[in-house]
C-alpha cells in the first residue's frame, strides 16, 4: 500500500484542497480505501444525550479522504511524490521509495 498511518499528505481535491496533514488512520469505506487526517475533511454530525453523562450537541468529526484525492509528502525532499517500491538487498523486505530523491520514504526510520 503507498499511504501508511503516520504519512504526511497533500490533499489535491476537495474543500480542503491544498492543506497538509499527517494520516491518522487508513479504513475501507463502502468506495474503496480512505484516509482519516484530523483537522482536515470535518463534517458535523448532531448528537442526541445516550446517557446521563453525555451531552448533547454538534460535534466536528474527520471523514475519510480517498485515497485518489491525496499525496504522499517524501520526509526527505518535503515535496508530493508519487511512490515506487523496491525489494532490499536479498528480497527480504520492500520498502517504499521516493519518485523525486530515490530515498526510502518509511515511517519508521
């Protein structure tokens, strides 16, 4: 999969078109795959009281995002890329890289 939780993304289309954020977590909705930034993406959504200690109101939640609607950040280059993968020496493991700069684009390095 190219988008991965913690990535940082460029969305491309949509209300919040332009802004950056960093994915949160990535869920199958009932169109495909989608990414869930908070802060971006808000719909309101009016909640009753279901008990005695919640309260009611008007609560400001993040929607997914498709994943066509968004672009993966490289953390090296800090411009949108589009990724390839690559198998490490011995093909043990593939790793994400980077279209721009060639440098592997993995969260956890």
């Amino acid at each position: 999969m190219n988008i991965r939780k913690g990535d940082t993304v460029l969305v491309l289309a949509g209300k919040d078109r332009g802004k950056r954020g960093v994915v949160e977590r990535v869920e199958r909705t009932k169109r495909g795959l989608g990414i869930v930034v908070p802060g971006l993406n808000m719909a309101k959504r009016h909640q009753r009281p279901r008990s005695r200690t919640q309260q009611a109101g008007i609560l400001d939640l993040p929607v997914p995002l498709h994943l066509s609607n968004v672009q993966v950040v490289c953390p090296r280059c800090d411009r949108p890329t589009r990724v390839s993968h690559q198998l490490l020496e011995g093909g043990s493991k593939r790793v994400r890289v980077c279209k721009h700069c060639g440098e592997q684009m993995e969260v956890g390095q």
